[in-house]
C-alpha cells in the first residue's frame, strides 16, 4: 500500500473495463511498489513484454494513446498525493 504524508492511503488510478495496468514494468523491467485491488469481478488478460514492446514498435498510435494514458495517470497521481 501506498501511503500520503498524512497517513491515507492513495489511489493512483480506478479503471473501467478494457483499461490496462502494469505498463510501466514491462517498459523498464522494474518491480513496482503499487498494488491493484479489483472491487469486482474482472477477467484478466496478459501479454509478454517482448510482443508488448513490438506492438509499441509497429503501431505508433498505440505507444502515442500509451504515453498520454502515463502523463494522465502522473498529474493524476501528483494531485491525489499533495491534496491528501
């Protein structure tokens, strides 16, 4: 869990269906220290970080609609954080 200086946890981010997770790790091969929490069911698919990282290659748009779903997600992240 993460935590704001003032002791809550934080939420980085509440997808609907079809939205992904986990894209940073299979960028950089890094662990992170976040956590996901479904509060539903939810069917899960995967794909190999080789065909992920060739996808990004071949299909521009796609790695474009990725980085803007990053920047989202960061000044998302950077507002929950401060405010709490």
């Amino acid at each position: 869990m993460i935590f704001s200086l003032s002791g809550r946890e934080v939420t980085f981010n509440d997808l609907d269906a079809g939205h992904h997770f986990s894209e940073l790790s299979v960028i950089d091969s890094e662990l992170r220290s976040a956590w996901i929490m479904a509060l539903n069911n939810c069917n899960i698919a995967s794909m190999p970080q080789d065909r992920f990282l060739n996808l990004l290659e071949k299909e521009p748009q796609i790695a474009l609609q990725l980085m803007r779903g990053l920047t989202s997600m960061v000044c998302a992240s950077t507002l929950r954080i401060s405010v709490r």
